[in-house]
C-alpha cells in the first residue's frame, strides 16, 4: 500500500507520540519523573481553562486522525494491461505501453507527424486512445488525422490483437517537452 503525503505525516506524528509515550513510560519506570510532578502538571491544566481548551482541541484532532488512519482503505491499483486472450491455460495478456509503443512505432511511419505521445485507458470490451499529435506544417490534418487513427487501429488490433474502441486526436503546436518527437 502506498501512503498519500498526508497519511505519511499521520503516521509520522502518531510515531512520535508512541515513542513520546514510551519515554515518559520508561521515565516514570526509572523514577526520572515521579508521580507528584504529574499531580501538579494535572493541576495547573485543571485550574487554568485556556490548558483544557488547547489540550480538548488537541485531543479531538488526534482521535480524529486515529480514526482517518485505522479505517483508510488503500485503493485498488488501476490495471495497466489488456486481455488479449483467456484459455483454459490462463490468460495473455498485454501491456498498455505496449500498446502505445505500437501506436507509436506507426505514427513515426508517418512522415507528416513531427510528434504525438498516446494515452491509453481500458473501456468494456477493448482499449481507448487518447493522442496528442503535432503535424508539420501545410497538411491537410483532417485527412491526415483520419489516415492515422486507422493505422494506428489496424496496427493495434493486428499486433496485440486488442479491440480498438476509441482513438481520440488531439492537435497541438509542436512542444518539446510534452511530446516525443516522431
């Protein structure tokens, strides 16, 4: 289970009071603290109400995160690959960056797609492809970008034998850091 940043610092925090526990436990077992020097701390926060107001919000803040920690549940990982194939000898399977790697071996076929970078997600029944492309200048795009939807779907669905549900274009300026180059 991988830990959000603020559940990391719940746990860091929760941590820290144990072992702050475990040394006042530890203290009062050596005779470093004595009972009576508890009985006045405890004293002092009973007479003053700014203490009991500081140490209630303290204490209800930290049942709370106790809670939030004991009853998080850690989220399923999203499934990265396609079925391409069950049989009673199990199953094939392939990956998503395969997938893509696919997609984007044909796009570099094309000579008019200076770049693109595929993004590929699981739907019911097969895959879907969203794609950020960028095309040399004076094209036409619209033919261009229906020439490379079908190649990049019949290359898809011939290699790794996936159905290609979707195959969305997205058309954007040339940019050298979003996109890998063709």
């Amino acid at each position: 289970m991988k830990l959000r940043v603020f559940d990391r610092v719940v746990m860091t925090v929760l941590m820290l009071f144990c072992i702050g526990v475990g040394a006042v436990a530890l203290g009062f077992a050596w005779n470093l603290f004595s009972f009576p020097v508890l009985g006045y701390m405890l004293l002092e926060v009973e007479l003053s109400l700014l203490w009991q107001i500081l140490i209630t919000v303290i204490a209800l803040v930290w049942i709370v995160l106790c809670f939030k920690v004991i009853f998080s549940v850690p989220k399923a990982p999203r499934e990265r690959h396609a079925l391409i194939k069950k049989s009673d000898d199990g199953a094939i399977l392939i990956s998503l960056q395969a997938i893509e790697a696919i997609a984007t071996k044909y796009a570099t076929s094309m000579v008019e797609v200076r770049e693109m970078k595929p993004h590929t997600a699981l739907q019911e029944g097969g895959i879907a492809m969203r794609i950020q492309v960028s095309f040399k200048p004076d094209i036409d795009i619209p033919a261009i970008s229906t020439q490379l939807q079908g190649g990049i779907k019949e290359a898809i669905e011939q290699q790794a034998g996936v159905p290609v549900r979707e195959i969305r274009l997205l058309v954007e300026t040339p940019s050298n850091k979003s996109l890998a180059p063709v």
